[in-house]
C-alpha cells in the first residue's frame, strides 16, 4: 500500500494571518482564489519564478515583516534578496528588480533611509539593478510603517530548475542550519534572549545555486529556498508537485543550539520556521557528493547536509527521528511566527 497524507479541506469565511503564512491554508487559498482566476501553464507550474518563453526567469513578493529592523538585516535587506534568490532557484541569473513602496503617513524618514540604503547593499551584493519603482502613502494608522513590494528579473543559460523534475532517487541537500531568520525576527519582536546571538540569514544565493549546477553536471533537478513554512513547506511541495513520498533523517538536519532551544521555549518546530538564506535541493545520486563538497566549501554552505531521499512509495513527507521511531511531517495550517518575512 501507497503512503498517502491526508490533507484536509479547510473553509473561511474571511482572510485571516494563516492565508499569508505558507502553509496549508496559503497553498489552499492560492489554489481556490488565485490560481481559479488567472490560470494559464506559466502559473500552473508553481515554481518560486515563471520562466517566460525567452529564457528570462521572474518572480515577485511583497514584504510585511515585523519588527522592520532585526539582528542580521531589516525589511529592506529582506526585500531585495528574497526575491532574488526566487528568481536564481530557477536557475538564472538575476539581473534587474522593481520595488514598490507602502508607506504610513508618520513614518521616519531617517528609518526609510536606512532601508534604502540597506537595499542599495544588497543589490550590489546580488549583483542586480534596481530599475523601477513607485511609492503611495496612506493615511496614519492604515498601515504598519511600511510595506515593500519587488519584482526580480533573471536570464537562464540553461534548463530551469522545477519541482516537475523531481524524480523517485533523487536525494535532499539543505545549504545550513534551519530557523535562523524566524527566531531572529520573534526575539526582536518578542525581547526574548538567549546565551547565544541569532541573527538573521538574509544572503544573495545563486552562487550556490550556481555552484550546484556547475558541480552537479546536470543532476540538480529542483532547488527552493525555505522561507516562509520552512522546511516542512518545501518538501510537501516537492512531494504534491512530483507525486512522491520523501523521508528525512532527524539526526541529520542541521539546527544551532540556540535556535533549537528557542524553538523548545517556543514550543514550534525549526522545520517549520522561516529561513531567508537557506537553500533546499533535489538532486540526483550522482551528483550529490560533487555538490556538497562544492557547497561546503563556500562560506555560505559550510554546514550543508545529505538529510533524506525521495521515494515512489506515495505521497507525503515523513521523518525519521532522533529516538528510532517515524512520524508523518504534515504541512501546518500555517507558519507559527506570523509576519516573518
């Protein structure tokens, strides 16, 4: 018999902080409201960018997170590399980003400059343009500060990198430790402390994702980003979209310390957390020990890992614990940190 996770049908009657958190209830409201709407095959494919039919790769977000200032980055830093790492797990190269502007009546000028600034960095870092833009103002008190909106742009010299081309074999390689962008955001939020800093990992990746290419010689199958529903979100779309059961290895997945007793503290799980600088790849046997050895020696990977392999037993996600047991990961109805990214 065919592993199989049941994934209820959930019904509002209004919008409520789940429909924007990555989880179940997002992936039902895209599939019931948005995708109903505007159908067509470039959408379909529900990859993180529409690859268009002249090689160029694109791919939009809106950013709300909260607080706006927070240990390793601001909303800023946050805008301009989680959208051009949306665009590079595609596979290309991102060259140019838009960025809209929300602003409340009130809001300081000398923060919004500091955003900009930090913007301005991470572009460079990223090695893209800032190209266009607009800014509106509302009224104090109908809006939270500010609100960004960007739009990435990227060119593809090869195949693109989809969750289509998963396959039963492939193997799972994350790029480092999982929920270290979550528990930033909540401590600032919170005022929580721990014995040791956790700061954000907002980072341009194509470089790993280049690498892995590079390194992988034609293995690499599909690449994400963890952001928002973490891990667990990830793999439950690599599972839906291939039609393919994946088993994880609990010891294997790398956590700091600090992150893992905030997530205790907080009773949540680092799996489903939010990360902004993480990558998670599906590759296949082949190429996996070329690509984390490559991804190892990169400041940005030197904690990647093996953490599970992709099965045509069924569909589903399921994790083989610490203690020698196994549970079903299903997919939260949300993200447990709201506001997040």
């Amino acid at each position: 018999m065919k592993f199989v996770c049941p994934v209820p049908r959930l019904k509002y009657d209004q919008v409520q902080m789940v429909h924007g958190a990555g989880g179940m209830a997002m992936g039902q409201l895209i599939d019931d409201m948005f995708l109903a709407a505007f159908d067509n095959p470039l959408l379909r494919c529900r990859d993180d960018a529409a690859v268009l039919p002249n090689q160029w790769a694109v791919s939009t977000d809106c950013f709300v997170v909260d607080p706006i200032f927070f240990p390793g980055g601001n909303i800023g830093t946050l805008a301009i590399y989680g959208t051009v790492n949306d665009v590079a797990v595609s596979g290309a190269t991102p060259r140019y980003v838009t960025a809209g502007f929300i602003l409340e009546e009130g809001f300081s000028m000398v923060d919004l400059r500091v955003i900009v600034a930090s913007m301005r960095e991470a572009a460079d870092d990223a090695g893209v343009q800032i190209v266009a833009g607009d800014t509106k103002v509302v009224p104090r008190g109908k809006a939270d500060k500010i609100y960004i909106n960007t739009t990435g742009l990227g060119i593809l010299q090869g195949p693109a990198l989809s969750v289509h081309r998963i396959r039963p074999g492939d193997l799972l390689i994350v790029s480092g430790t999982l929920g270290d962008h979550g528990i930033a955001v909540m401590s600032q939020r919170e005022g929580l402390s721990f014995e040791t800093d956790v700061t954000s990992d907002c980072a341009a990746l194509f470089d790993l994702v280049q690498l892995a290419v590079d390194q992988g010689k034609g293995a690499v199958h599909a690449c994400r980003d963890a952001t928002r529903g973490g891990l667990v979100a990830v793999l439950h779309e690599f599972a839906q979209a291939s039609h393919t059961f994946i088993q994880l290895h609990e010891a294997q997945i790398p956590i700091r310390e600090s992150v893992r007793g905030a997530c205790e503290m907080l009773g949540i799980d680092a799996m489903n957390v939010a990360n902004e600088g993480k990558l998670v790849l599906a590759i296949a046997p082949e190429g996996a020990d070329a690509v984390l050895r490559a991804w190892q020696s990169h400041p940005l990977g030197r904690q990647s890992a093996i953490i599970g392999e992709i099965h045509d037993e069924g569909v589903g996600v399921v994790i083989n614990t610490r203690f020698g047991t196994q549970r079903v990961l299903d997919l939260p109805v949300g993200e447990p940190l709201p506001r997040i990214c």
